[in-house]
C-alpha cells in the first residue's frame, strides 16, 4: 500500500495578487475541489477574496456565498477622484458607493476589509477626511492603510513623482490612528484596524511566524522555517506547478536571518511579542543577545521597557524601521 502523507490543516485561505475577481465560477470551483483534496480544511476557515469595486454585482457575491467564500478585500484606495486617476485605477467614487450599497444590502452579512492609501502626491487633510469618513458609512469590519511608497524603478520613480513628505504623512497616519480607534476600531497591525474579533487570521499568520504556502505565480511560502518564492513566469509555472517547498534543494533559512524575521514580523503587531517565545524557539536569551540595541532603543523612547513583552511605543510607530534595522 503506498505512503499517504497526513494532510496539512489550513484554517485561512486568501485569492489576491491581481484581479482574482475575475476567475469564472468553474474555475473557482476546480481550485476550491484541489485545495479540498490536497488540505485538511478546517469548519471555521477563513476564506478571502480580493477583489475591485468594479467586480461586485449581487451575482458574484451569490457565486462566492454559494463556493464558501466568507470574507472580501475591496481595494478602494480613495474615495477622491483624483487620487483614484493617479493610482491608474478603473473605478470611480461612484462605483465604490454602487459597490458598497451591493454589499451592504446583500442578504449575506459579509466580513469585509477596505484598503486605502494615503500619501499620494495630491493628498490632502479634507480629501483624507473624505476617505475616511466614506469608509466609514459602510461599517467595514476591517480598515488596512498604506503610506504610498515610490520605488526608483517604479513608473512613478522614473517620472520624478514625490510623496507628500515624511511630516505629512506623519500627521495623517496619526490623524488616522485617532479617528478610528475613536470609532472603536483596534489598531492591531501597523497598517490594519478591526473591530473586535475581526482580526484577518490570515495575515496574522505572517506576523505571529506561522506556516503559510503561496499558490501560483510569484507566490511566497514560509513552512518549517523554510522561505521559498516560485518563478513570476505564469508558463513555467503551468508546467511545474508544485510548490517550490517540494523541491528537494530547498534550503532552510539561516537562523540568524530568522531570528531577524521572528522580530520584524512580530513587530509590525503593536503587542509586540513574548520574550520567552524567542528563546523557546531559538534557544537563546534575547535580552542578553540584543541588549546594545534594547538600550539605545530605550533612550530614543522607539520601545516600551523590556520585561516580559517586547514592544514599539507610539514613538516607534512612526520610527518602525529604524527599529528594525538594531535587529538586521
């Protein structure tokens, strides 16, 4: 009788990295039926969908009730025109609001997050304001926010396009921060707001250093502290499309850069993480191991006082990096 491995139970399942809204139902299907077949999932699963403002239509959330999907990431961005033309996206603010008011009356009281982006070249206090306060008609579980970073070798950074500047951004990330938590929202993340209990297990999981696999095309995996990225080529992919974990060259990370990647995934969680956890897994002493840069850290006031916990300030909030690179 041939060996049958035990199969990995999954408890969160998330279809992003594109458009993935426009996967017809039969394919939808075929996938869901693979991941069933190949994984143990489990009765509470967590099953995301990403999707544009552009997609939603009561027939396509019907499909995704009907396939087990249970929660959906709306990638508005902005509620103001002009940022929208800007960021090259497709949809107006009026399509956000159609798309919306199709969520919100649909029978199905769905779990939804929406992504904004502040910072853009145009960005202002009222146009944020705007965003904000859109947002919030809509009574999303989950709000994400990312300052708009320009890379050199993006569209953006070979036309000469600025942010709106480091003390800028600052103020509208703290104007963010004090706005929704006094809308009851619980800044779990750096980027991420909740309401309570709706935390995305999902992405926790890259924060708390679980096992995750990526499927498809240019997709990450981090399993048994192995970290691999397969090909972005979409043909070669079709030809071997096995997660790269399979492959039997596939090399351990070292554990000094993990120990790395245990404090900066960690960190990104303003609890921060337990001590005893890091020396549990890496049978170690992190206080004895990075007490040069605890201390500096103290004086510049970028962390609470180390006891039993590890910890950013607000202060270290807005300095994460700078953090991050005492442990690199």
């Amino acid at each position: 009788m041939a060996y049958q491995p035990k199969k990995i139970n999954i408890d969160t399942i998330f279809f992003g990295g594109g458009t993935p809204s426009s996967l017809t139902e039969k394919s939808l299907t075929t996938i869901k039926n693979s991941i069933h077949k190949a994984f143990t999932i489990q009765p509470n699963v967590e099953w995301t969908m990403e999707v544009n403002p552009e997609d939603i239509t009561t027939e396509l959330l019907n499909k995704y009730e009907a396939l087990g999907i249970n929660r959906l990431s709306i990638g508005i961005q902005s509620f103001n025109e002009d940022e929208l033309l800007f960021l090259g996206r497709q949809h107006t603010p009026n399509m956000i609001h159609t798309a919306l008011n199709t969520l919100k009356n649909h029978p199905k009281k769905w779990s939804f997050n929406l992504d904004l982006i502040f910072g853009s070249p145009m960005a202002t206090s009222d146009g944020l304001k705007n965003s904000i306060s859109n947002c919030l008609r809509y009574e999303p579980q989950h709000i994400s926010t990312y300052a708009l970073t320009i890379e050199k070798d993006t569209p953006f950074g070979k036309q000469g396009i600025q942010t709106i500047g480091s003390d800028k951004e600052r103020s509208h990330f703290e104007w963010i921060i004090e706005t929704l938590t006094k809308k009851g929202y619980n800044q779990y993340e750096i980027s991420a707001f909740c309401k309570p209990n709706y935390e995305c297990k999902h992405n926790l999981s890259y924060w708390t250093f679980k096992n995750y696999i990526g499927l498809g095309p240019s997709a990450a995996s981090f399993y048994q502290y192995k970290r691999v990225t397969n090909k972005p080529s979409l043909q070669h992919y079709l030809k071997n499309p096995e997660p790269m974990l399979c492959h039997a060259d596939t090399q351990t990370v070292p554990e000094k850069t993990l120990q790395s990647e245990f404090i900066m995934s960690h960190l990104r969680q303003l609890k921060g993480f337990e001590i005893s956890s890091y020396n549990t897994l890496f049978k170690t002493d992190f206080k004895q191991q990075y007490q040069r840069s605890i201390d500096t850290l103290l004086t510049l006031k970028l962390i609470k006082p180390v006891t039993h916990n590890f910890q950013i300030t607000k202060k270290g909030l807005f300095f994460l990096n700078e953090v991050l690179m005492a442990f690199i």
